[in-house]
C-alpha cells in the first residue's frame, strides 16, 4: 500500500509539473502589454530593445482575409501608407500563422500609425478590444493602430 501511495504522489507532482510548464510558456508568449519583450498580438507590435517588431497573427484578423494570404505589408505614416513597399513586408518563417517585421525605433517613431495590408490590397481592421492607447481614428470609419513604446 506504501509504494502505490508513493506512486500516486509522485504521478501528481509529475502532472502538476507539466501544467505549470504549459501554462507558463503559453503566458510568457502573449500578455497584457506590448512593452519590453511582451508581446500582445492584437496591439500589432512589441518592443524588443530598440526595435519594433510588427506581429500580424493571422488568427485574430482570419474572418477579414478574402484570399490565401501571400504577403503582409506594413504600411503606415513611416512609409507613406504603401501597401508594397518591399523594406516593409512581414515573413512567416515558421509557418505558425505570426507574420513578423523588425525596426529600429529611429524608423518607427512612438505615437505612429499603422495598419497592416494583406496581398497588397485588403487593408486589414485592427481588434477594437484593446486598450485605446493602441488606436486611432483612420478617417474611413475604422481605425489604425499605434505604436507604443510604454
């Protein structure tokens, strides 16, 4: 009876174990906030040291995609709104559905606006569920999002 009892304890920390490593990785992978080395995909940006990395995740803007997704450009006030301007398009390197773009912060300026353009041409709607920080009328009756630094 003492070994099946042992077993059992040592079967539940095991299992604990992993669900505690589970969640921590799923938790250090998205947060609350789009500072330092956070990343909260539905603000479309991350700070990460004295860059800016863009993060389209195709999960948030999937019911507005109308074709397969071939390209994602960042098109803002740093480019002159071009939705293909080849320096601002974002990659999927690991298929996994985040299209990323890196920049230095002296290219993205805090407070500036942007809004990412799927295939060149459907200009996507940013989630307006996120803090207001993170968004800006863009004339249209949408909105745009805006780089933070905080």
């Amino acid at each position: 009876m003492k070994k099946i009892f042992t077993v059992v304890l040592w079967i539940i920390f095991a299992m604990l174990l992993i669900f505690a490593t589970c969640k921590g990785g799923a938790e250090g992978k998205k947060s609350s906030s789009s500072s330092e080395g956070k990343m909260d995909t539905r603000t479309g940006h991350y700070i990460k040291g004295d860059n800016v990395v863009f993060v389209f995740d195709t999960k948030i803007y999937s019911g507005q995609l109308l074709d397969e997704l071939e390209s994602v450009t960042v098109a803002g006030e740093f480019n002159g709104w071009d939705t293909g301007a080849a320096d601002w398009q974002a990659t999927d390197p690991d298929g996994d559905g985040l299209w990323t773009l890196e920049k230095p912060k002296s290219k993205v300026p805090n407070g500036i606006k942007f809004k990412f353009v799927a295939n060149q041409v459907d200009w996507m709607q940013p989630p307006t569920e996120i803090d207001k920080k993170y968004l800006a009328d863009d004339g249209f009756g949408g909105f745009n999002l805006v780089v933070n630094y905080e």
